[in-house]
C-alpha cells in the first residue's frame, strides 16, 4: 500500500476534503511529534494507501504562521516520521511564464535557493547531502501525465525560486532571478526540499501558478499582487492537485 506526506500550504486548507471527494475514504486529525513541536495532521485513508497532509502555516491559533516564520524541521520530521513512500510539495507560486498564467499546475525540475538562513536536521556533525537530482523523476513524471490528461498540458523543466517573504518580490528581483535561471518563484520550497533532501526519501513539487510575479503581468507591468486573490486561484486547483495525489497513489501499488 502507499504512503504519500503532503505539504501544502496558500489555498490549500481544505485539501484533505478535495482529496476525500474524489475516493471513498476515511480521515482522521491527529498530532505528530517532533522536537521542534507538535505538527497538526489529517490522515487520508484510500483505497490505495494513506495520504498524510500537513498544512505547513499551520498554528496553535486562529493565524496562519507567516512563511519566514515556518518550523520547517518541525513539518518535514512530522512528515519523514509517517515512514511515505514520497514526500510531495504543494507550492503556491508566481510565474514568469507566458505558458504557465495564474491556474496552471506544472512540476518542478530544479530549485534556486540562495536565501542566507540554513536548514538541516543537523547542527552538531556536518552531514552533506547531495541535491544533484532534487526531485524524483518517475513520480514527476506520472504528475506530468495527469496533467497533460486534465489541463491539457503539463509546463516542464521549471526551476523554483525561493524567496523568504513574507512580502511579494519586486519587479527587479524578478528580473534578476529569472536571469539566474527561474521560471517561478515561492516561499517555502527551498527549506523544505533542502530538508528532505537529508532524509533520503523521494521528493517532487506540484508548483501551482496563482499570480504573475511581480512586473509580469500581461498589459500591466505596475498590476498590485493581491494575497486574497492569490488565496482564491490557489484554492481553485485544489481537485486538480487531488487528482495527481490519486495517480500518484495507483502508481505505486
């Protein structure tokens, strides 16, 4: 049977139900332990395995946690310790691409991460671990598929930015990353594939386009980016997203 962990985040806060939609299911909450804190989890059992879904921003409060305030050890031990088969990455995100306008899913291929704040498991002994191929390609690969199958389309090769926020980027930031080499650019993926990159298990990222990046949008270079607007279109792929976790599912029975 499968296991897939699932961190998500922007517009995805009811993801266990879209997912629940689409099979018949059962789901349970319950907390995980870590020794950075307690990580709130809903547990998705489907006829094909059992789906753990962490929402990253979660809080012991009504707020969201912000994303430059993230216990991401705390989220990637909490998903490591439901012993998946695959970790996956849901990541809201701005494109840079005419063929990946807000609505869009593509799969991530590459990550640019040069913010300055380190992240590891480990801070007593230097344990190095190599990022050559940080995502894995078959199960990118099957998501591809899905979404050729479902939106018509799957864009590829792209390479995530990661910026710390929580504020949108600039348009000259923008212009300087996208020159290094990124198609899209988020806020949490870096920690998290830096940090599941240490545990050995195969990672890939669902990166959902929910708005131009800062300067792109179409006909409207000084277009304000709106977070509840953000919110909104990341919620609405929320099915589409679902249905990968689903193929991903058949895929490894």
């Amino acid at each position: 049977m499968s296991r897939i962990a699932v961190l998500c985040g922007t517009g995805m806060s009811d993801f266990s139900s879209s997912l629940s939609s689409l099979e018949r299911s059962s789901s349970e909450k319950m907390l995980a332990e870590s020794p950075w804190g307690e990580v709130p989890m809903t547990t998705v059992s489907l006829p094909n395995g059992q789906v753990f879904v962490i929402d990253r921003h979660h809080s012991s409060n009504e707020n969201r946690t912000p994303p430059h305030s993230i216990e991401h050890r705390a989220n990637v031990h909490a998903a490591a310790s439901c012993s998946p088969n695959l970790v996956v990455s849901i990541n809201s995100v701005g494109s840079m691409l005419e063929s990946m306008p807000p609505g869009k899913i593509g799969v991530a291929s590459g990550i640019l991460d040069l913010s300055i704040r380190p992240w590891s498991f480990h801070d007593e002994d230097a344990v190095h671990s190599d990022r050559t191929s940080p995502f894995d390609a078959d199960a990118s690969a099957k998501c591809r598929h899905a979404l050729d199958e479902k939106q018509g389309d799957s864009p590829e090769r792209i390479v995530v930015a990661q910026c710390v926020g929580p504020q949108f980027e600039s348009p000259e930031e923008i212009d300087a990353l996208e020159i290094l080499g990124a198609h899209v650019v988020g806020m949490t993926l870096g920690p998290e594939q830096r940090l599941v990159s240490e545990t050995g298990i195969p990672h890939i990222s669902l990166v959902c386009s929910s708005n131009w990046a800062s300067g792109r949008t179409p006909g409207d270079a000084k277009a304000h980016i709106d977070h509840n607007s953000v919110d909104e279109n990341a919620s609405e792929m929320q099915n589409l997203v679902a249905y990968c976790i689903v193929t991903l599912m058949e895929g490894n029975n």
